[in-house]
C-alpha cells in the first residue's frame, strides 16, 4: 500500500517534534483518496503498524522521517531505500530547474493551488506567533492546521502518482542511491558533530577582544566618535575625504566592496579589512557553533536537493 505522509512540527531544528501526522492513500475503491491526521501529542504512543507491503511517500523524506522516528511513529530499523518514496527527489531527477517546494509543484505540475500561506500568515500575526516563535506552528488552533495538512498530504500522493510514471528507466538506480543518501545523512546527522565548547568559547573572548580593539582603533583613525564601519555610507565618506577615489556602482553609489578596499593603499581601509574578518569569524563560525552545539553535540542540517549541481548545502541545525 502507498501510504503519504506529512508531518506538523514544532519547528526545524533537531530539538522540535511532531505534532500532527497527515496521511492520504488511495481506498478501496479505485481512484477514491482517502485521508486523516492523527494527533500525535493526544496520542503520543501512536505507532504505525510494520507491514513490509507498505511504503511511505514524503516531499523532503529526510526531514519527516526525522521527525516520525523521534517521535516513536516509525523505527529507524525499519526503514530502508525501497521502503520510501520522496517527490522532491523525483522532481529534481526529472527537472532541477524548478522550484522544489510542494505547493509550487501543486501548482505547476498537478494545476492546484491552496490559500495556505495567506491562511497561516495572517493566523501567525493573530496568535503572534512571530519572530523567534515563528515556525510554531503547533501555537497554532488545530482546527485551523488540519485541512491544510490534510491537502498537503494529498498534493504528495497525487505528485507521486504523477512524477514517478515520468522518471526515465535510466534514472531509477539513481533514484535508488539518492534514497539511500537519504537514510546515510539521516543517521549521519542523528550522530551529530562534537564540538570543543570549552576551545570555541576561549575563541569567543579573543575574537571580542580583537573586534573591540580593531573597532576602537577605525573610531579613532575616522575621528567620529560613533563611526559605524557597517554603514557604507560613513565608510565611503570617510575614504572620500581622505583623498581616495572609490569606482562607483551601478546606481551611483561609491562602492566600499571588500575587493575595493584591498586596491587602497590605506591603513584605515587596512583596518575596516580586519574589522570585517574578525566579525566574519565572531558571527558566521564562533558564535553559531556555540549556539548549535552547546550540550556538546552538532546535528547538522544538510540539504541533499539544495543545489542544482547536485552538491550538498547546509542551513541552520537551530533557528
């Protein structure tokens, strides 16, 4: 039996879990779909019965099968390449150029459209559930959610129904290893990266003090005393009045671009340089590691489908 399924969550990151299941399977009768939920917060020791005649259909496998074996629904063991199919996966194989999202495919493959982001949108500004908070969706009423999740279990069956027929024999065996990636990245990020806390926060402090030093000493050299080496427009003022002439862009503006910079022949651009490699390292490495990995441990987020090319990209494990 193809059973598809979506899952409601709590949030993204690897601490968040299910809350609402949808399904949608085709019936008894021939052509008919039927669909449901479960909510898995009221039923919290809910299991799906292990039947090897079954298989699972998801859009971003990766991130549902995360979220159901963590939760108790499925096992881990009993999971294996064949035992699932992933739309997003076959929409990529069959065409990369295409928007991967579920409700675009709706639309552009199967001519079907939901009012779900407006619905949610405007819900999220009247619950305020905004900002950090916002991907919670379980903040949200259920009977609200339900119809939505519902459809977006029926827009998975029927993009199968449609998608696969389309993939070529030649593409199957690679299907077949993709679905396997799947599980590999699956289990690799259920591992987790260890992270040195004690090494990444000493990096913290030296990283601070250096921001601080460096700060201090474009404060000085600019001779204002709330510079802002952020703001391209005090930056360029700066430079212009010390004699540089910086190229212009497009719109006319003066440019203060990195590559631009390191043409001067300028200790205060010199400085500015600095500045923005050590707040690079501080905000983009230091800091996120931190965040992500403070109980020791990092569970990446990789995206198998995040790159044309077919190479792997990475988003935030915690947001």
């Amino acid at each position: 039996m193809l059973l598809a399924l979506d899952t409601e969550t709590s949030g993204l990151t690897w601490d968040d879990s299910p809350f609402l299941m949808s399904y949608a399977m085709i019936g008894p009768l021939r052509g008919v779909v039927m669909s449901g939920f479960v909510d898995l917060w009221d039923k919290p020791e809910y299991v799906l019965p292990v039947d090897a005649r079954n298989t699972y259909i998801f859009h971003n496998a990766k991130f549902d099968l995360r979220m159901l074996i963590k939760a108790g629904v499925l096992r881990r063991g009993d999971i294996k390449f064949d035992s699932f199919h992933d739309t997003q996966i076959l929409a990529q194989l069959i065409d990369e150029n295409r928007s991967l999202k579920l409700k675009d495919l709706a639309e552009s493959v199967l001519g079907l459209t939901t009012d779900e982001a407006q619905a949610l949108k405007a819900a999220k500004r009247k619950y305020k559930v905004t900002g950090v908070n916002k991907g919670r969706y379980d903040w949200l009423p259920r009977e609200l959610l339900i119809p939505y999740a519902i459809k977006d279990a029926e827009f998975t069956l029927a993009l199968f129904n449609n998608l696969y027929p389309e993939l070529p024999e030649s593409c199957k065996p690679l299907y077949d290893r993709e679905r396997q990636l799947v599980l590999d990245v699956l289990d690799m990020e259920s591992s987790g990266l260890g992270v040195d806390t004690a090494y990444a926060e000493s990096m913290r402090k030296h990283l601070n003090s250096e921001i601080l030093k460096t700060l201090n000493c474009i404060t000085q050299m600019a001779g204002v005393e709330d510079f802002n080496p952020g703001s391209t427009k005090q930056l360029s003022d700066a430079l212009l009045d010390r004699g540089y002439d910086l190229p212009l862009t497009e719109k006319g503006n003066p440019k203060t671009d990195s590559a631009t910079l390191a043409k001067l022949d300028s200790p205060f651009a010199e400085q500015v340089l600095a500045y923005r490699k050590l707040t690079k390292l501080q905000n983009t490495y230091i800091i996120p590691v931190l965040e992500e990995g403070k109980s020791g441990v990092l569970h990446p987020n990789f995206n198998l489908s995040g790159a044309k090319t077919g190479r792997f990209s990475s988003s935030k494990a915690r947001e």
